[in-house]
C-alpha cells in the first residue's frame, strides 16, 4: 500500500506542477500581467518545495508508466480548447483536483504538506478569480481609443447629458466617464442608469468618475477613481463581477502607487492646460513618455487626459499614446458629433 500511495502523490504532484506552468505562462503572456504571473509561479515553488521533504527516490521508484490503466482512458472533448482561456480555465480545475487529492493523501506522509496542499488549493480559487475577472475587464477596454468625458451639473438638464452621449456614442466614442461632482445621489443613480444602458446599447464602456456605489448600481462598466477616493482593492470587494478601474495619476510617484494597486488602466496628466482642472499642475509630454513604458511593462492600460483637442493630440500619437480623453473640446464644440469623428479619425490613422 505505501507503494501506491507514493505513487498517487508523484502522479499528483506531476499534476499539480504542470498546470502551475501553464497559469503562470497565461497570465504572463496572454494577461501581461506580472502580478498574477508571479502569484502563479509563487505557488509553483511553494509546491516544490512543500514535497521536496519527500523522498524523490521514493516518488519515481513508485512510478510505473507501462502498467498505468489510466494513460489509455479518454473521454469525448477531454483536450479540446477553443482559447487560451480554455487552457488556463482547464489548468486550473486540474491543479485544484491535484491539490486536493495530494492534501488527501500526503496526510499519510506529512500533515504538515498536507496543510501546504490544502492552503494553495485555495490561491488556485483566488488566482482563477483574479485572472478571469482581469481578462474579462482588459479584453472590454483595450479596444478603447476616444474616452469622452461628460460632465453633469445640476444647472444642465438631464436631457442635454443624454443627448451629448448619444451623439458621442453614435459618432465613434469607445468609452464614456460620467463626470457629475454636486449632483445629489438620486439624481446621479438616475442619470447613471441611462448613462450606462445607452453605453451598453451602442456597445461602448461606461465609467462613473468616482461613485463606485453608483458605477455598481447602475450597471455601468466600471468607475474612474482619483487620488482621494477609496482604493482599488475596497472598489474590487465591492464589485461582484467584471468591473474595469481606473486611477488618475499626475506624477511619477501617483503612477507606481497605480501599478501597485492593480488597476486596469491609469489616466496620465493634465498632458497641456486643461480648461475643466485649472488648479491641477500641468504634467507635460515628458511625463507621458516616463509613464507608458511602466504602465506597459506591468500590464495596464492607459489613457492621456488634459487639455486634448484636434490640434494637440499629434504630439500624442508621435510618442505612442495609443487612448485619450476629450472633455471640453466635445462638449464645447458647436458640433460634437463631427469632432468626435474628427478625434476618432486621428487615433486611427495615424
């Protein structure tokens, strides 16, 4: 019996490692995300290291692969995937099972492993958790090009918001921020609410600029949080699905605590004076130029904001901002849907 039992843990381990390897590979590859690629591969070594107390000769005297009845067993659609997803998806279930059955058996051997395989069953769940939910919110913004910000207040009419969203929505805006600081709640959930159905009807992002309570209940894509808002990790526990986050950052110091947070995107600026922020200090292209290669390098998107319009987003696109965010060139122009096409054209072409 000791033999066999040897050899479920080494089957299981085997297991167990080889899925880590293809979660940590989809996560750093096909997420670009370092984070979790890292998580990935802290449990991949936690493994290792957990069974290296067992005796190795043990492990592989104990293997028999010639007379193993399980290699030849196959069942319908077993290695069928359709994304990478699917195989990270399909890892994840396999390094969950091998975890729980290596926390079964190694009771045997050492209930001190036997507790390590228990608690990495559980980074399994979370890791599954953080990766799909990550994927989901990228996939949704990385197509973004022309951010709209519109701003509400409670001397412009409901109707007049509504309006200048739909013509945005209709004339190429990829993502819009509802911007509303001294409407009372009410209002605001009201005005979210057909905010995020029309985003949604046209296929376009919504985001709620700082409410995460009402980026939630109204079902608006996600929220776009400042420097004085809640956290991102308290906004995660509140969403209960995919839910995009962005932070804005001005500086280079608000731009690691950004990466360090885990956000989805992060907006960076003002790049010029910005009519709607006066009082913020201009960040300038230089700042730009130091953030993107950050933000790409740990996997985050970005959006350059302040004070863009026709005639400066040139000098974007010459330094590889690759989103930008309008607010007063739009709602200010006497023809809001033809400068939407206007900036959309731009981004596109250049």
């Amino acid at each position: 019996m000791t033999e066999i039992l040897y050899r479920i843990i080494d089957a299981n381990y085997n297991r167990a490692r080889e899925a880590f390897r293809v979660m940590e590979e989809y996560c750093r590859f096909g997420l670009n995300n370092p984070s979790l690629s890292g998580q990935a591969k802290q449990c991949r070594h936690a493994l290792c290291d957990a069974l290296r107390s067992i005796s190795q000769e043990l492990l592989l005297s104990s293997r028999d692969i010639d007379s193993d009845v399980g290699k030849e067993l196959k069942v319908e659609g077993q290695l069928q995937r359709k994304s990478l997803q699917d195989c990270f998806t399909a890892a994840v279930k396999r390094a969950s099972e091998a975890l729980r059955a290596l926390a079964e058996t190694t009771q045997a051997v050492d209930p001190v492993i036997a507790a390590t395989m228990e608690k990495l069953r559980f980074e399994v769940y979370s890791l599954e958790k953080n990766a799909i939910l990550f994927a989901c919110s990228k996939h949704k913004f990385e197509s973004v090009r022309l951010y709209v910000l519109i701003n509400a207040t409670p001397q412009k009419p409901p109707s007049e918001v509504i309006n200048l969203l739909k013509c945005c929505v209709d004339n190429g805006a990829d993502c819009i921020q509802l911007r509303a600081k001294n409407l009372c709640d009410s209002d605001l959930l009201s005005l979210a609410k057909k905010c995020s159905s029309l985003c949604r009807d046209g296929g376009v992002v919504s985001i709620i600029n700082d409410r995460v309570d009402i980026a939630i209940l109204s079902g608006a894509d996600g929220v776009h949080l400042g420097q004085h808002e809640i956290s991102v990790s308290d906004a995660r526990k509140l969403a209960k699905g995919p839910f995009i986050i962005g932070v804005s950052t001005h500086n280079i110091d608000e731009l690691h605590n950004a990466v360090e947070s885990g956000c989805d995107y992060a907006a960076v600026g003002p790049v010029f004076p910005s009519p709607t922020k006066p009082r913020l200090v201009v960040a300038g292209l230089d700042y730009l130029q130091k953030a993107v290669p950050v933000l790409d390098k740990a996997g985050i998107l970005h959006i350059a904001i302040g004070g863009i319009h026709s005639k400066t987003i040139t000098d974007l696109l010459r330094i590889g901002i690759r989103t930008v965010a309008v607010s007063s060139d739009i709602e200010h122009s006497k023809d809001p849907g033809r400068s939407c096409k206007t900036l959309k054209s731009m981004l596109l072409n250049h």
